[in-house]
C-alpha cells in the first residue's frame, strides 16, 4: 500500500546517496529525444549519442557529494529517475530509517571495495564503483601479478559481488535489471 513520504525525506535520502549521479548504480544516464542543445553545460559537454538514443556519462560533473545544480535546470531523467530504495519507501515497505541504514551499509562496503581495488592495483584518485568493475577482469586474468595479491584480489572480488548484490536487490528499478540482462 501507499504511504504518504514527504519529498522532504527522499530528498534527505538522495542527497545521503547520489549512487544514481556518481558512477555507483550506473555509467551513462539516458537523454529524452530533443534535450541536447539545451542541457546544463557540463551534462551537455558529457553527452553522447548512440544506436539512435542519446546519453550522458557518470558520474555527473555537477556532483560533488551531490547534486550542485539541485534547484536548477537539469535533465528531464535527474528528476524523473526513481530507484527501487525509493519507491520502497512510498510503498511502505521500508522507513526512512532503514533507507539511510541501507545507504550507509552501501557506502561503507563501496569504499571498502574501491580501497581493497587501489590497494591491490596501485591506482590512485577518484574511481567509481562502476569503473571497479570494469578493472575487475584485468585483476581476475592476472594482468597485476596474482601472486602474493592473489588472496586480496579474491577478496576484493567478494566484496564487489556482495556490493553489486544489494546494489540490484535495493536500488536498480526492475526495469533497469532488465535492461542489463537484455543487453
Ligand atoms: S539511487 Fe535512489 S536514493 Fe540514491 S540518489 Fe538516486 S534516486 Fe536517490
Ligand atoms: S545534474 Fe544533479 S541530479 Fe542530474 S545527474 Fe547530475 S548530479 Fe545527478
């Protein structure tokens, strides 16, 4: 059943997140037809188009910590894009609470997984949890010396699988489960 959360809360909950904006959740958000040309300047220069439909690269450039252009013009999918942690939440399945929790559960394991990942592939700096792992493979077919990194690798393996895990279980909408087993 339908419960009654204020914008106010999953506006708290989104702004605690940003997994949808920052590289966690997903690589390119999709563009509605008609909307290059007058995007937000950085959204725009990140654009793309591609097999007929058009993008964006994440994470987002106005996304330090969160959304910088909030109360701003942004792209039709920003303020439309509803995960499932949300929807949950409208649903009465969780409170918002729980929501938090399951954010901050996420966060920790992220960071543990992309410090396990520049721990055990020298890299340094920003990196999304997408980007982990696309990296994955290079760690897994043995590309950064197995050998005595072999039993971090694994666990780092482990850790992004738990992650992707609740990632789908929690935020992806069915929709975007979907779309990543057709592809
Ligand atoms: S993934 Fe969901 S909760 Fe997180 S910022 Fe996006 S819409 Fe908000
Ligand atoms: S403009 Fe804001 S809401 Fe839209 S993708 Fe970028 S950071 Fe996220």
């Amino acid at each position: 059943m339908r419960t009654d959360i204020s914008p106010e809360t999953e506006q708290k909950i989104c702004i605690e997140c940003g997994f949808c904006c920052d590289g966690t959740l997903f690589r390119t958000a999709t563009l509605t037809p008609g909307e290059r040309g007058s995007l937000p300047e950085l959204i725009e220069a990140n654009s793309f188009e591609e097999g007929g439909n058009e993008y964006f690269r994440l994470p987002c450039r106005y996304f330090k910590g969160k959304c910088t252009i909030y109360s701003e013009k942004k792209a039709v999918v920003c303020s439309a894009y509803r995960c499932r942690l949300l929807k949950s939440l409208s649903y009465g399945d969780i409170s918002p609470d729980e929501a938090l929790k399951i954010v901050a559960d996420a966060k920790d394991l992220r960071e543990e997984a992309t410090g396990m990942y520049k721990k055990v592939t020298g890299r340094s700096g920003e990196i999304t949890f997408r980007e982990v792992l696309t990296g994955l493979s290079s760690v897994v077919t043995g590309d950064n010396e197995r050998g005595s990194k072999a039993f971090e690798a694994d666990l780092l393996i482990v850790r992004c699988n738990i992650l992707e895990a609740l990632l789908i279980k929690r935020f992806r909408a069915i929709e975007d489960f979907e779309k990543l087993v057709m592809k």
